[in-house]
C-alpha cells in the first residue's frame, strides 16, 4: 500500500500551511525576549536612581557593548564597587541580543561607557539600542526624570 503522488502534495500543502501560522508566533517569542530584557534593565536602572537618592551616594553603571555585561557599581569611600546582589549583579545579555548603538552625554561610546546616577536626582544622559534580529529597543534616559523603553 503506498501513497500516490497527489496525497503527499496534499500533506505537504498543509504542513506549509501549518507553518506560514506558526513562524510569525516564533519571531515573536524571540522579539519578547528583547522586550523583556530592555524591560527589566530599565526597571533596574530606575532603582538604581532610587538607591542613590535614598543612600546618598552615587551609582555608576557600567556597559561594556564588546563583552556584551552590564554593571551596576556603588560608591564606597573614594571608589566604586560592583554590586553583587539581585536585581544589581553584573548582567550578561541574552544570546542573540546585541547592543548596536550606545551614547553617552551626547558622545557615542564604543568601548565601556560609564553613566553617573547621582543622589541629588541628576544624572549623565545616554541611549542605549538592543537589537535581537530585526528588532529594536532604545533605552534612554535624560539630564533628570526615569529610564524609559522605545521600539524601533
């Protein structure tokens, strides 16, 4: 018993079908990952700016587009240390998602940018792009006021 040249055209007619239904949802889910990161970087980023305001002592944040690691450091005394704790421990972005374009105060960085968050509410503006395949995400945040999330 075997299948005529007609059926399997047939079967794989709907698995195509099938499938031109499902690849926009995968894209999706990989898009989604990038929104949930840029998401959560920005909560972060914005308690950060509370804890400086709250502790008295200006943070640094530190981006390193090469090794693709976000810091957040502390001062303490005459220098800044890591922080080591959650939400604050040293992040690594997520494979597959890449930072296309970092600016700080104006200047275009392309080794390790770092962005002052002061505790009288002033802060160093940058902007921040994350690309994961054809999307985008622009992180920015300015002179005073929250970081905040933009598509692109």
């Amino acid at each position: 018993m075997g299948f005529t040249l007609l059926e399997m055209l047939a079967v794989i007619m709907v698995i195509g079908a099938l499938l031109s239904l499902v690849a926009p949802g995968l894209d999706a889910v990989r898009g989604r990952g990038l929104a949930d990161f840029a998401n959560r970087l920005c909560l972060t980023i914005n308690h950060a700016r509370q804890e400086a305001a709250l502790t008295s002592r200006p943070w640094r944040l530190e981006i390193d587009p090469v090794e693709k690691i976000i810091r957040f450091q502390r001062r303490r005394g005459a220098e800044f240390v890591p922080l080591n704790n959650p939400p604050f421990a040293e992040t690594r972005l997520q494979p597959g998602i890449e930072i296309t374009e970092l600016t700080i105060n104006g200047q275009p960085v392309a080794d390790t940018g770092q962005v002052y968050l002061f505790p009288t509410g002033e802060q160093d503006t940058f902007s921040l792009t994350l690309a994961g395949g054809e999307r985008r995400r622009t992180l920015s945040m300015g002179f005073v006021g929250a970081a905040e999330v933009r598509h692109r």
